[in-house]
C-alpha cells in the first residue's frame, strides 16, 4: 500500500502574512460557539507588542502554554478540561502559536476536544475516530516540522509517543518568517538542527524515494546556507522556515531514524527538550551517519554551540533499560535507519553503551 499523505489544507508563505490571521479566521467564525482559542507560547506573555495583534474579538480569549516542559497527555487532557468547563459550545478553533510544543499542544487539543477519554488513549498511529476541530499552526521559531506533520508527540504515562493520524495535520498553517527574528540562538540552533537530523535520517533511509529525496535535499542545502555560510540575518530566517517545513515533507514519505529512536528514549527521562536531545545523540552516532555527524559538529564550531556533557553519568540501571524499552517501541525507525532486519543489527547492550556516553 501506497501512503496517501494528508497535507494541511491551507497554507500562507511571507514576511508579515501573520496579519492575514483576521480574514482568514473570518471564514470559520461562527455564532454559536466560545469562539476562537489562541493557545500562544508563554514566551509571549509580556510582550505587549505581538499580543496587540492577536485578532481577538468578542468572545476568543488566549491560553498561554507552559512549555517549560515539553507536552504531556497530562497537560493536554487539563487544558482540554478547562476548555470544556468554560462553556458548553466548541471553540471555532484552536491556534497554535509557538514552537513544535505549542504547535503539538494545538492539535492534541483540537482533537481531543471531539474524541473521549485522554489523550494518552490516542498515543499511536490512527487511533483518532472523529474529526478534530479547525486548528491553526503558526510557527515562532522553526526546524521540528510539526507545522506539517500528521503527528502530535507526548510524554504519556508509559510511552512517548505521537498521535499519528490525519485527523491531526493542521487546516491552515502561517508562516511568516518574521515571527522567528527574536529566538536565542541556542534555542534556534537546538530546533533548526532537528531539521538538519531529520533530513539525514531521510536521505540515508531505506524507505527513501524520490518523494522524500527531493524535499530533503532541498531542506540540507538551506541547512547549510543557514548555518555554514554568512549572509543577511533575515534571509536566513526565510531559508529556515522552508527548510523546516521540507524537512517535515521529507520525513512524512519516509521515516527518520536512529538519532530520533534514542533521542525519545534520553529526553522521556532526562526530560530534555526534543532538539537539545537529537544533538546529543547525534553527535554519538558516527557508526549510522558519519559523513554528516562530522559535517554536524563543522556546523556547531561555526555556531559556537557546545554540547552538554555526562548527562547520563550517575542515572541508574532501570532509567537505561527505561530509555531502551522506549526507543525500540519505534521499530518503524529502526527499519528505516537499519532495514527489514534491524533487530539483528542492534542490542539491547549497544543502546545502553550508547546512552552511557552521552
Ligand atoms: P519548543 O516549542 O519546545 O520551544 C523551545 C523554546 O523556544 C521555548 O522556551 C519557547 O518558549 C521558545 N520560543 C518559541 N518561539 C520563540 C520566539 N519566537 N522567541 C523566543 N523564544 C521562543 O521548541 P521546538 O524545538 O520548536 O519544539 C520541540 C517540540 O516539538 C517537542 O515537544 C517535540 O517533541 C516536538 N516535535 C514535534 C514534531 C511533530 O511532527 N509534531 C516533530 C519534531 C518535534
Ligand atoms: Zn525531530
């Protein structure tokens, strides 16, 4: 069976097309509803300046997300709750504006707010029965593809793990690359180079086509022009907001692959953030993408990044078997990376020996 990839449906591209929020929610605006719900990264909580031109009318309101942590089931099932207990009527719909973790927090809700139960219920591939209710993607920083992937990651009460379903892709995504001048650029180089990953992990896939090959490559070169050459701040920003977006298409006809396997397993119990993480890892794994881990620390020498160390000396021998059991629950990832016969290639004892120098 072919995938037949759901895309988002709408999509807006420039610099300052942000303020084309208003006339696009005008079309979904209805009367008998709590009207539209802002779900804004808490990094945006005082700045006066942005919030002005937030589209409010009469009975919308913004829900700042904690991203402190990156999303739980948890949090999503309690914002849910509130959003329920508000009023007896749906929203018109949810607008993600963040990062992948708003982003991710904009779908989970969305759907959950017309599936029962919670959403760790859903944590899987096309668990999701109903329609999710119109949501929004908006990007302020960029790199993790969620403003185009049919996935929501959360840390559940066992399991990490996306709910991978159609029903979850976005009706309409925003991206205006103005919206990601101010992220520090720690956080900025943490969140493009998931980009980078995933493109490395596409391209040196076995479920790799022509597809995802054409959205990769692309998505590497403007990784490169980005982060390897100099040049103006603000075409930069331009180039990384596609790139990530290209990313996102590039994996969604493949797979990603090792890095992004351990990766889930370091960060559900170190609770580190999902870009951090995949840097970590993938600085270890010469062994599956040499070429482009030595072409990846070029890359951090440039940036002036350096990378934490020792993050795992002193954790016990449950929280490895813990982060082990995690990443080989992906077994799609590891048939990508390594092939049909994946479980021959890799231990149980060379997962923890590579966490271990981490
Ligand atoms: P993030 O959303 O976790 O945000 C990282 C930090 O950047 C936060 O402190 C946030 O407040 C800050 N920030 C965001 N925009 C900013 C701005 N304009 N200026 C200043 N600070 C800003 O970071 P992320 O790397 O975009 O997302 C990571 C999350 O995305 C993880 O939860 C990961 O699991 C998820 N993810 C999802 C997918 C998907 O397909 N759904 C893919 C990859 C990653
Ligand atoms: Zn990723």
């Amino acid at each position: 069976m072919f995938k037949n990839f759901k895309l988002v449906d709408k999509v807006v591209y420039g610099r300052g097309c942000f303020s084309q929020l208003d006339e696009i929610l005008s079309h979904q605006r209805t009367t008998n509803s709590q009207g539209m719900i802002f779900l804004i990264d808490h990094v945006f909580e005082n700045n006066v300046k942005f919030l002005t031109r937030i589209p409010l009318k009469d009975n919308d309101r913004i829900i700042f997300a904690d991203v402190t942590d990156e999303p739980t089931t948890f949090y999503v099932d309690a914002l849910v709750k509130g959003i329920k207990e508000y009023s007896d009527q749906l929203p018109d719909g949810i607008i993600g504006i963040g990062g992948g973790s708003t982003m991710d927090l904009a779908k989970a809700i969305s759907l959950m707010l017309t599936n029962e139960g919670s959403a760790a219920d859903y944590q899987g591939w096309d668990l999701i029965k109903k329609p999710a209710i119109y949501h929004v993607g908006i990007p302020t920083i960029s790199g993790t593809g969620a403003e185009v992937s049919r996935t929501t990651v959360l840390s559940g009460p066992v399991k990490k793990l996306g709910i991978n379903s159609d029903f979850t892709v976005f009706n309409q995504m925003i991206l205006d690359p103005e919206l990601i001048a101010e992220v520090p650029n720690q956080q900025r180089f943490y969140t493009a180079m998931d980009c980078y990953i995933h493109n490395v992990e596409s391209l040196t896939g076995t479920y790799l086509n022509e597809f995802s090959r054409s959205f990769g490559e692309k998505s590497l070169e403007l990784c490169r022009e980005v982060f390897l050459k100099e040049g103006d701040k603000s075409e930069k920003d331009d180039k990384l907001m596609m790139a990530s977006l290209f990313g996102g298409l590039s994996i969604a006809y493949s797979q990603v692959g090792v890095c992004h396997a351990l990766s889930y397993g370091i960060s559900y119990v170190l609770k580190l953030h999902h870009g951090l993480s995949n840097c970590i890892v993938f600085n270890q794994l010469d062994e599956y993408y040499h070429d482009y881990v030595v072409e990846f620390r070029k890359i951090m020498d440039y940036n002036h990044i350096t990378l934490p160390t020792g993050l795992t000396n002193g954790l016990s021998e449950d929280d490895f078997e813990k982060m082990t059991d995690i990443s080989l629950v992906l077994e799609p990832l590891w048939e990508n990376a390594l092939g049909k016969n994946w479980k021959e290639k890799i231990s149980r004892e060379k997962i923890k020996n590579l966490f271990k120098k981490m």
